[in-house]
C-alpha cells in the first residue's frame, strides 16, 4: 500500500471521527447550550479542514459532511431541523478555497427541499433568511435562477393559496425581498403589489403583519430603483384609504391601517397633501367595536406624528392626548406605550398638553389601598421617555413624579432605571435624586429606616427635605420612607440586599462624594453567607 493511500486512510477516519462525534450532540442533544458549543466546534473543525485538504480529499470530506447536513434538515423534529440550517448558515460563513459549487448546490438543495417540506412558520423563516444568504454569497446564473423561481413560486400562492401555504409564501417573499434585493426585479414588486390584498385582509393576523413586511421592503425597492414611484404609491393609496371606513371588517380595516402606515412612514413627503385627512380618518375609528382596531389607532399616533411634527402638534395635539388618556382604561399598557413615544416624536410640542398625562401618571404610583398597580413597568417606561423628550420643560411636573416615587414605589430594578434615566434627561433633578437614592440604599444595606447615612433623621416632608452634612444640591425632594419592612422574611431581604449593592454599582452617582459611604456599606457584605450577595459586594 502506498503512503498516499495510507496517508488518505488516516486522514479519512480522521474526519469520519469527528463528524461521528460533533453531530449526535448537535441532532440529539436538548441541551441548546451543547448544540451551540458543537456547533461551534464544528465550524471551527470544517475551518480547519477546508485549509489543510485539498483536491479530492477535500471532496471526500465535503461529500460527508453533507450526508450529515441532509440528515439533520430531513428531520421531523423541528429542532433537529432548526440546527441543521443554522450549521448551514455558519458554514456560509467560511471562504472556501475551491470555486467549482460542488457542494455548494447540495447545499441550496437542502434549503430549498426544506423550504417545501414543512408546516412549520419558524423552519420556513429560518430556512428562507438562510437561502437570502446563499444568494448573496454564491450569485451566479444558477442562483438567480433558484430565486427568481422560489419568489414566482411565492408570488403564485400569496394569490392562490390559503392558510399556512398563503403564510409560508409571505414569509419567503420577505426574506427572499431584504437579503437579496439585487436578485428582485421590479416585475416581482409590481406583481406583489397587486397581489397582496388578500393577505392584507386576511383573517389572520400574523399574516398581515407579513405581508406588510414585505410592503415594506417592496417600498423601499421602488424609492430606489423606479422613476414611477408616486405611480405605485397611488395606486396603493386608493385601496388603502377606502379600505378603512368603519362599516368594513375589522381584518380589512387593520390591513389597510398597516399599509397607510407604510406609506406615511416610507414615500418622503409624498403623503403630505394627504395627511391631514388620513389623520381625520384615523381619529374617527378611536371607538371602534374592535380592540384590535382602537390598539392600531393608537399605535398609529406617533407614526403619524414623526411623520409631520409640527403640523400634527397644531392640529391634533390635543385630541390625541385625550384619546389616549381615555384609552388607559382599556388599553392602557399600549396607551402608556403610545404616550412616551409621542413625547419622543414631538419633544417640545407636546408641552402645551403634557400636565394631565404627567398628573396620570403620578396618580398611577400612587398606593391604592395598599396595593400597587400591576402596569408599573409601562408608567416608568413613559415616565422616562417624556423625560428624554422634553427635558428641562418638564423639570417641575417630574420633580414631583419622584417625590411620589421616593414615598411610595417599591424599591426595584425598574424603579433604579427609571430614576437614572431622568437624571440624564434632566440635570437639574440629578444631585437630589441621587441623593435620595443614597439614602434608601444606606437604609437597605444597613437594615436602618430611621437615619441617613450621615446619622440625621430622615423627614417625609415635602417642605422640609433633609440636609445632608456633605455639600450636594438639594433640590424639595424627601428623604424616601424605608423600603426594608421588618415583615419580609429572610430571602426577601436577602432579594433587596442584592438590588441595593447592584443599585450602588450601576447608577450613575457622579458628582457625589461617597467613597467613605461605599466602604462603610459594602465591606459588611464581603462575607456575606450568599454567594450572590458576596460577589456583587466584591
């Protein structure tokens, strides 16, 4: 036997073993953390291979490694499935040295057969996203040919099909539109274009929000690539716009409130002659029957805001303020939503109107027979995002948002971010809310809710604040009341502990002298018997 067939010999059992080894971990395993690491460890392994073998070895090697690869993308495990289009898009990731595509069609096939064999909306995005990849790396005459096939594919059934055949072609189109738009011809927009009505009030809603994906992208190709795009933006207008009259189906509504969306967010100013009446028309539906109707109202107010600012500030300001004030009674953590991103759409437009929004949310933290709103995530959400919007204009209402935050909301990792976010928003609050904050740290770490961490006793007085014996700027904010309540039981404790030593390293105490502070409350806990609290300490 010679020493190249010996040498080829080894080499093979070389790789066979670990092909043998890496893929039942990556098939098998329902360990996500295993399938990862010999994911990794595969690419790594075909990295190295692709550099060491050449010729006919590597062929070998590639012919083998793709047995493995269909088997896992024939699969009827969709997990199974899911790995092995994620070792695909890894390995598009590697530059091979060979230019002949004789393993790279193996691959396209398997993507495609995997495309067409499954139900299953996560396997087609998946597989789709990792075909747009292909096509960008490997664009020769074949590959125009497989996409311009799977999109006319698509295109066909977004008109014909129904159900999950209708699902599967949109999520394709979407894929197939954003990663290889270079590979789409104005022919296949145009024929989505008029094809899309369907979808676009189709009875469910995930297909919807597809199908205006797509638009989107379809949009964004025409804005680029056509002399005629005010021609298809009319076009897409008239259907639209008659498609929102209250008497229709609540699916046609929202589909056609989804593509005006598009239109006033993606086409310049070509919707502005438009706007006040979209405006009017979008308003009128605010009491819809449909949830899902006044939910879409609502979420359309900023966009439409964003898309003229100062014209909508003048003219429906105040009417959208009302609308969603009123909502945060039905609709409230999509109003609270729509609220802070109005803020950030209009900043100082919105001051004429922002006093009952910002009184509401006071109201909100305020303790209700001793029990706290379940929505407090979304308040400071808002909270923070009229602060990044308005700033300094709101300093005096937000000033008195703390106070009531200071005395009764509970001591928590949003009730943290939401203060260290209105510090960067708002200098002026900054030295008082941090010295507010140092105060209930001190008051968690040292167990103590009867003294401040200079030994004064604290006051809940409004009028009265307490005076640190160290020069900070005190603004008429409280010391806070105590957030250790001698009823909480040892984990509790131990949960606010923790919060309060995170709080310590995280927020932004600039301009506090606080270092002795640091010391005195943090060395207690390096030996603290909780792993957790010592390593935070540390």
């Amino acid at each position: 036997m010679s020493s190249s067939t010996i040498e080829a010999k080894s080499a093979t059992h070389s790789w066979t073993v670990s092909l043998n080894r890496l893929f039942p971990d990556i098939q098998q395993s329902r360990d996500m953390g295993l399938r990862k690491k010999s994911i990794g460890q595969l690419v790594k392994f075909v990295a190295f291979q692709t550099q060491e073998l050449q010729g006919k070895m590597f062929g070998m090697f590639m012919q083998e490694l793709n047995f493995h690869i269909r088997d896992l993308t024939r699969s009827a495990v969709v997990e199974e499935v899911l790995a092995g289009i994620k070792v695909l898009n890894k390995l598009l990731a590697i530059e091979y040295e060979i230019s002949d595509g004789i393993f790279a069609d193996h691959w396209a096939q398997f993507i495609r057969k995997t495309l067409h064999r499954t139900d299953s909306r996560e396997i087609v995005d998946a597989a789709a996203k990792c075909l747009g990849r292909f096509a960008r790396i490997y664009n020769g005459s074949l590959t125009r040919e497989m996409i311009s096939f799977e999109v006319r594919g698509a295109l066909e059934n977004i008109q014909s099909a129904s159900g999950v055949q209708c699902q599967l072609a949109v999520i394709i189109l979407g894929q197939l539109f954003h990663h290889v738009p270079t590979l789409i011809s104005l022919t296949h927009v145009e024929n989505f274009l008029d094809g899309m009505w369907k979808s676009m009030h189709d009875s469910q809603v995930e297909l919807r929000l597809g199908a205006v994906q797509v638009l989107k992208w379809s949009i964004k190709f025409v804005k680029e690539r056509s002399e005629n795009g005010s021609v298809f933006y009319l076009k897409i207008y008239s259907v639209a716009r008659n498609g929102i009259s209250p008497d229709l189906p609540p699916e046609t509504i929202h589909g056609s409130l989804l593509v005006l969306m598009e239109l006033v967010s993606n086409t310049g100013g070509w919707m502005d002659d438009k706007f006040k009446d979209l405006c009017h028309s979008v308003l009128r539906l605010k009491e819809h029957k449909s949830s899902l109707i006044r939910r879409t109202v609502l979420i359309c107010l900023p966009q439409l805001a964003r898309s003229n600012p100062s014209f909508f500030a003048a003219n429906f300001l105040q009417s959208s303020i009302d609308t969603l004030i009123a909502a945060t009674k039905k609709e409230r953590q999509t109003a609270l939503q729509t609220l802070g991103e109005l803020a950030l759409a209009l900043t100082y437009r919105l001051l004429p109107a922002v006093k009952p929004v910002l009184a509401m949310l006071q109201s909100f933290i305020i303790l209700k027979k001793g029990v706290r709103v379940s929505f407090l995530a979304e308040v400071y959400q808002c909270i923070t995002m009229i602060a990044t919007g308005l700033k300094e204009l709101v300093a005096e209402d937000l000033k008195a948002i703390v106070v009531t935050m200071f005395q009764g909301a509970e001591f928590s990792e949003l009730f943290v971010r939401c203060l260290d976010e209105v510090t960067d928003s708002v200098p002026s609050l900054r030295n008082s809310i941090r010295r507010c904050l140092i105060v209930v740290i001190s008051s968690i770490l040292t167990h103590d809710s009867t003294t401040s961490p200079t030994g004064d006793a604290p006051s809940l007085s409004v009028g009265s604040p307490w005076k640190p014996r160290t020069t900070w700027n005190s603004a008429a904010l409280p010391t806070p009341i105590s957030f250790m309540s001698p009823s909480i039981d040892e984990k509790q404790r131990n949960d606010m502990i923790l919060l309060g030593l995170t709080a310590l390293a995280t927020f932004n105490f600039q301009s506090l002298t606080i270092h002795s502070l640091l010391s005195e409350l943090v060395v207690p806990f390096l030996t603290h018997e909780q792993d957790s609290i010592r390593k935070q300490a540390a």
